[in-house]
C-alpha cells in the first residue's frame, strides 16, 4: 500500500458542477499498472463521465488487459463504459488526439497510463470551468512509489520544486506546464490551440504554451491529485530530466517570437520567460554558484566555513519543506530529505539540465525514452487530520 492521504472537502452547491467528462488514458507497455489505474478512476467521486483507454502499439499483454475492461463497468456513483482505442505507435501526443477525437465531452481529462487519480480529482477540478476564460486546470501530481532513498526525493522535489510554483503561478492564472499525468481541458480550448502536438518531447510544456498564446487561463488544484511513479533509479532519473530539458527548450523555441513582444499577450510572454530562465539560465547559475564558492573557500583557506554554508542554505530548505509539506498534509518524514536535497540532489539534476541544452542546441539527436515500470502501488485515501 502507498502512503495516502485525503483531506476531506465539502464541496458547495456552486463548486458541485457535474457536465459530462471523458477521461483519455493513452498507454504504451503499461501491462504491469494499467489495471490500477483504471480501477482509480471507477472509483472517482463523480457521476458523469466515461474512460477512453488509447493503445498506442503495445507489445507486451497492454491490449489483452485492456480488452478484459472494456464495456459498462460500475463506478462509485453510477455506470461508466470504458472504450478501448488499439492504434500503430506513433508517440502520446497522437494517442491522446486520437481519444479526443472520439471524445464528445465538453471536457477532457487527460493522464497517464500509469497514474492513479484520488476520488474527488475530477469534481474538484471541473468546478472552475465555470469560469468562461479558464481553459484548462493543471492537476497536483505526488509520487506513488516511495519508501526509496532517490523516489522520496523526487516527493518531496514535487511538493516543494513543482507544486509551490504552480500556486504562485496559478494566482494569475499563468501556470507554465499542464503536467502529463493530471490535467482537464475545456474542449473547445483544445480545438483552438490545435490539439497535441508531436514535434516536441515535452507535449504537456507545449499545449500548455498554445492554449496561453490563445488568451486562455490555466488554474491550479491541489485536490486534483494524481499519483505517478517516479524514476527508482539513478539512470532513469537522468534520462527523465534530460528529455523533460530538451523537450521545455523546444517548446520555448517553437514560441520564440513572442519572447520579444509583450504587446500581444504579456502573460504568454511572462511564462515563456519564466520557462527560459527555469531550463537555461538557472542550472548555470547553480552550478558556477557552487563552484565559485567552493574554490574561493578552499583558495583561500576558508573551508571550515563551507559547512556553515552548507547548513544555512539545508536550514532554508528544511523551512520551505515544513510549510509545503504542512500546506499539503504530506509526510513531514520528507522533510529530513532537504538536507540533501538542494546541495545534491537538485545540483545533480542541473548538471544534468545543463548537458541536456547543450546538446539540443547543437542538434545532437534523441529519442523517446521508456520508464521502466514497476508492479503498482494501491492508493489508500485516509481522513488528513
């Protein structure tokens, strides 16, 4: 069983919106997950909706699995019929069109093979598109195999790194990237921004770019949540972050002229920014900051002073930990992780960010990467405290 919680919400009658939904989960070699994943979203708090399942040329039992769920299946509050897609392999982005167009919903969920979605996900999410200008709501995504040394910190990397910024951002209604595993779309959004497209490796970085150069909102929620499995390796880490880098600084690319010309949209401009300074500037930064500091130490006879250094700057992390993971009702056992996690873990991950951007700007050629999955966690909701 994988730590869960679930704060308990009482949603009002304004909030309790209920149009029609269809949940598009594109897979690809998801035998091991595929089956828990689908059985999360039976158990959604919420009546309305059905499962488009997209098979994108699998070759292990994927299609066999998929074919035993097909049809009318009991939901937690009423029926709900899963539909399965079968298709040559031709990436995510056009599995999940491929959904869409089947798709006659107002709204689409779009997710990942392997994620797992809490109940009230779904009702919490569809509540903002009563607002016209809201396009699409980005989803809270945790990570569902913990318990190891590198996935606990990537748990609390996504508490701290990823869901911090996406409530700073969606404050303005700016939030920079729909994440893949959760994210719920006003149809007609989609039709404007043209879909998914395929000629990047980061398909969430670069619909969430073109539904915001259309003059759409995008909205946080942290009770739309979505656990994933996250790399359990060094190697997988690596090739995770290395094509996330790659595919944000295509993304930004494809966008470029609009970097000089606030005049059309400035939130768009404002994100696609952002976006440059997160993928280029920043790691750099990161990496000559640390080695300046620790050569003019050692130079210059100051090394006993880098511990103290190292402690201020693990003391601020330890701070930002305890209110994220407070804000969130997570495991505050994560907190002892942010130790570690800014001098090492994220410094790791910007070296890696710095070697992924100089390859894509010298053109050196890469390919989709697959996750090695694991057998599947089963998420237990519990009353948060």
């Amino acid at each position: 069983m994988a730590y869960l919680y679930v704060n308990e919400y009482t949603f009002s009658e304004e909030e309790d919106m209920n149009p029609f939904v269809s949940i598009i989960v594109p897979v690809y070699n998801e035998e091991k997950v595929i089956r828990d994943s689908i059985n999360s979203l039976l158990n959604l708090n919420y009546s309305n909706y059905e499962i488009i399942i997209v098979n994108d040329g699998s070759t292990d039992n994927t299609k066999s699995i998929c074919e035993s769920l097909v049809g009318i299946r009991k939901g937690k509050f009423s029926d709900v019929r899963i539909t399965l897609i079968n298709k040559e392999n031709a990436g995510k982005a056009t599995a999940l069109n491929t959904g869409i167009a089947l798709s006659k919903a107002e709204f689409v969920l779009c997710m990942d093979g392997d994620s797992q979605l809490l109940p009230d996900t779904l009702k919490a999410a569809v509540r903002h598109f009563s607002d016209e200008r809201i396009g699409a709501v980005a989803g809270n995504v945790k990570v569902l195999n913990r318990k190891r040394f590198l996935t606990d910190l990537q748990a609390l990397e996504y508490i701290e790194g990823l869901n911090m910024a996406r409530s700073a951002q969606s404050f303005l209604r700016l939030v920079n990237i729909i994440p893949g595993p959760i994210g719920v779309f006003r149809r007609r959004a989609l039709e404007e921004a043209g879909f998914y497209s395929k000629d990047t490796f980061a398909e969430d970085a670069d619909v969430t770019l073109k539904l915001l150069s259309k003059g759409w909102k995008i909205y946080y929620e942290p009770l739309a949540v979505s656990f994933t499995q996250a790399p359990a390796t060094l190697q997988q880490l690596l090739k995770q972050r290395y094509r996330w880098t790659r595919g944000i600084l295509q993304s930004v690319r494809k966008h470029k002229r609009f970097l000089f010309n606030p005049a059309l949209n400035f939130g768009y401009t404002f994100v696609l920014w952002t976006m440059f300074y997160e993928a280029l500037v920043w790691p750099v930064m990161n990496i000559a900051a640390n080695a300046f500091f620790i050569t003019a130490a050692l130079a210059f006879g100051f090394s006993n002073l880098l511990f103290f250094w190292w402690a201020g700057l693990a003391l601020l992390d330890m701070i930002t930990a305890l209110y994220c993971i407070a804000v969130e009702k997570e495991e505050f056992r994560l907190i002892w992780y942010a130790v570690l996690y800014r001098m090492v873990f994220i410094l790791i991950i910007d070296i890696c960010k710095t070697m992924s951007t100089i390859e894509e700007f010298l053109g050196i050629r890469m390919t989709w990467g697959k996750l090695e999955r694991q057998t599947n966690s089963v998420i237990t909701p519990v009353s948060g405290s």
